[in-house]
C-alpha cells in the first residue's frame, strides 16, 4: 500500500498548512508528531498503545536495525509492520545521524562513511546505495536519502561542499531504489546560509522526491537559528509534497515550526524525559522526582490521558525513584500524549487563523512557571 499526502488548507497568516495522510484505510491529519521506535519499538510502550494514544506515523532506525537484528532477518519476518506489529505508517531514517557522529572527519567520503561498530567494533562503510538497500528490505512506507548531517557551526566552504556532496548522494539513492510502494524523501541541508539551503532546495525538487526533508537542525544550534534554516528551507519546497523536520520535538518548536510550513517532526525526547522522571505540562516540564510531589495526590496535568486518568504523581514519583519500569510507562504515555494534543491544538489553531494567539499564549503558559 502506498501512502498519500494531500494538502487540505493554508494559513493565510503565516506558512502553516493542514495535510492529510491516507494510509491502510484510515486518514491522518498534519502537523503530526511521529514517536521514535529505534529499535522498532517505542521505548517502553506497545503499538497497541502507541495507537491508543493517538500515534499515525512512527519512526525506526535504519542504522541500529541494520546492526540488530539485521535487515534480512526483518525482511524474513514480512518487514517492519509485521515484525513490530504495527499497522500505522511507518518511516525509516537513512542511518546517516548515528554514523556521522561515530565518523572523524577523514572517514566521509565520496563513496561514504567508515565508521566502527559501536555493539563490536567492526569496521564498516555506509554508502547512499547501501542505506536504501536496508530501508527497502526493512519495508518502510517513507525512506530517508543518505546525507551529510554536519554539525553547528560550520563554515560557508564546508557546508557548500557538503551539500554538493549530499545532492549526490541523494542521487545516487534514488537511482537505486525500486519502483515499490515505499516513498523517498529528499534531505535540505544548507547549515544557516540561505542561498545554500535555496539551492539545495531546488536542486532536490529537480531530481522529483516524494517528499522533503529539512535536516541539520538540533545538531548544537540555538532556536532563532534553527528557525531561520526552516524558513531558507520550506519555500522552495513543494506545496503538494510533504515536509519533515528531523529530530525536532521541543513543544515550542513544534508550534514554530509548524507556523514555517512542516507538516511531520520525530523527536526521541519525550520518552527519554520520560525515563528520567521529566514530564510535559501546559505550565511547563517538571520533575516527578522533586520532593514536593512526594505526597502530591493530582495528576501529571491538566490531561485526559490514560495515566492522569488513573494515576497521581505520588505514585509515579514512588515509581520512578524506585527504579520501576511502569513509571517512565506511564511518563511516556502522558508525553507522548501531551505532544500528539499539541498538534491537534495546532491543527485547530491554523483552521481557524489564531496560530500567532495561540503560540504566545502557549509561551506565557509553558515558560512562565518554572521549577
């Protein structure tokens, strides 16, 4: 089955747009958040929960995948939506972020990346062929092309070089993938100069992806910053081809973002926060193990989810503290949550052309009760 985007409705105020994603008979609106499952799983949670609070698409790792168990072991078991049980769509990154931080500078070539096995320490290459090759078998629904992800700052001359480097290599990607159900996005690169994300932009529009990605974002830089790579980016993309912002998950620059014209993001962030006692609330993120919520008998937030529906943050504090695995459960639920009802009230916001009241209001709220 293949999945479709089309676009509903534009802001007349700012760049925001509501999608819908039809997908295995059901219908996904964007803006959207996809929850990270690394290892195709999400951690902690079950898909059967993940869909029981709200979840369409939901992200695996191409680079951990390929490590453990092996893409060919996946694509014996029917690929990723079988051997995960998920029915959603599903999407796979290129591998290219957790090698380029296991990679020294010397490594990246044109051929690809060397790098060593973080799990053995066995040398390995990773090439743009080779990244789709992985993807196809694991059986995605949405491939990432291979790129160069560089950290902030860079300089001008490195980062034009390196996206002449990554507009190859997202050729070369594309020449090989087969002509299958499975969608292939473009990566923006550019760093914050603009004529180098508009010409990177363009240049992958020529080549015809199904979609687009904006990457070399959260790689150091400040938030004004990353705002300006979106808005040198989503201008010169498609209007009727969907846009996804890499490794953003921050609740603030879900609602930026999403007033700059990204219609999907993935963030490993609320499970990790999760796991470490952080939660989300309208009023801010707080700490379940500070010791004023020890004999504190409300819920997480002003929230209808499953866990401030049955559960104090006494309790989940009394979990968490105790090393308890049904603690960073029920946090991942509530995040996780919290994130996907941010977008539904994105998505309400920009109906109704109230996106800008909307963000400051959000801010006052989020960033005026701090711990």
């Amino acid at each position: 089955m293949r999945l479709e985007f089309k676009l509903k409705y534009k802001d007349p105020n700012t760049m925001a747009r509501i999608g819908e994603i039809a997908y295995n008979g059901k219908t996904y609106e964007t803006p959207m958040f996809m929850p990270v499952g690394t290892n195709a799983t999400v951690k902690t949670l079950s898909p059967e929960e993940l869909k029981m609070i709200g979840s369409g698409i939901v992200l695996a790792n191409t680079y951990h995948l390929w490590l453990r168990p092996g893409e060919d072991i996946v694509a014996a078991a029917g690929g990723l939506h079988k051997f995960m049980n998920y029915d959603g769509p599903i999407l796979t990154d290129s591998g290219g972020f957790q090698v380029f931080s296991l990679a020294k500078p010397n490594d990246i070539t044109e051929e690809g990346v060397k790098f060593k096995n973080h799990l053995n320490g066995d040398a390995l290459l990773l090439t743009p062929e080779k990244s789709i090759e992985i993807q196809q078998k694991l059986g995605s629904d949405i491939m990432m092309s291979f790129d160069e992800c560089v950290k902030w700052p860079s300089t001008y001359d490195y980062m034009a070089s390196s996206v002449e480097r990554t507009l190859r290599w997202a050729r070369r990607g594309k020449d090989v993938k087969k002509d299958n159900d499975q969608l292939l996005f473009g990566i923006v690169q550019g760093g914050e100069y603009p004529d180098l994300r508009k010409h990177c932009a363009e240049e992958l529009v020529k080549m015809d992806f199904d979609g687009y990605s904006i990457g070399g974002t959260s790689v150091g830089e400040n938030k004004p910053t990353m705002y300006k790579m979106v808005e040198y980016s989503t201008p010169y993309l498609p209007e009727d081809k969907l846009r996804y912002l890499m490794g953003v998950g921050d609740p603030i620059d879900l609602i930026e973002n999403s007033m700059r014209g990204v219609d999907i993001f993935d963030c490993v962030s609320p499970t990790r926060l999760a796991r470490h006692g952080h939660a989300y609330t309208k009023y801010g993120k707080i700490n379940i193990k500070n010791n004023k919520y020890k004999t504190d008998f409300t819920p997480v937030d002003e929230c209808d989810c499953y866990t401030c529906k049955n559960y104090t943050k006494a309790y989940i504090r009394h979990l968490i503290v105790a090393n308890e695995t049904f603690g960073a459960r029920l946090l991942s639920i509530h995040n996780i949550y919290f994130l996907h009802k941010l977008m539904k009230q994105i998505r309400e916001n920009i109906k109704s052309g109230t996106m800008k009241e909307f963000r400051d209001q959000f801010v006052r709220d989020y960033y005026g009760n701090k711990e």
